[in-house]
C-alpha cells in the first residue's frame, strides 16, 4: 500500500491499538499526510507506512515527536 499524497492517511487504528498508534495517526492528520509526516520525522515514507499500518512499532523518540506534532496543530485537522 502506498501513502505519498496530501491527506493520505490510513484510516485511523481501532481504540485497541494503543496510544501510540493513535497518537502516530493524528500526527499524519496534523501534518497533511504521510510524506509529510515522513519528512518531518526524518523516515521514509515507507518506514511509516509500516508504522501507521501497526506493523512494526515506531522508537520512543518518534512517538514523541508525534505528540508534538499534533500539540503544535492544537487540532485543526480534526475540526
């Protein structure tokens, strides 16, 4: 599956998934898709897709940098 557009996102993860795969699924909400989330944690596009597909686990510093993400958006690409 290939994410590279604008508003490209997966659709979300169900509540099971964890924390950290909502918090990586609004983080591609907030930046505008996964290049761009790509681009602003320093991944591939393809290291992310496996992230938000939930199949493989993104490092600590990742989430982070997820969260930060969707604070700074203050929510508006939910809105």
């Amino acid at each position: 599956m290939s994410y590279l557009g604008a508003d490209d996102c997966p659709p979300p993860p169900p509540l099971r998934a964890g924390l950290r795969a909502l918090m990586l699924h609004e983080a591609c909400e907030s930046a505008g898709g996964v290049a761009r989330l790509a681009q602003l944690l320093c991944v591939s596009a393809e290291v992310l897709a496996h992230w938000l597909l939930g199949e493989e686990t993104p490092p600590e510093e990742i989430y982070r940098a997820c969260a930060d993400i969707v604070l700074l958006d203050g929510g508006s690409a939910s809105s």
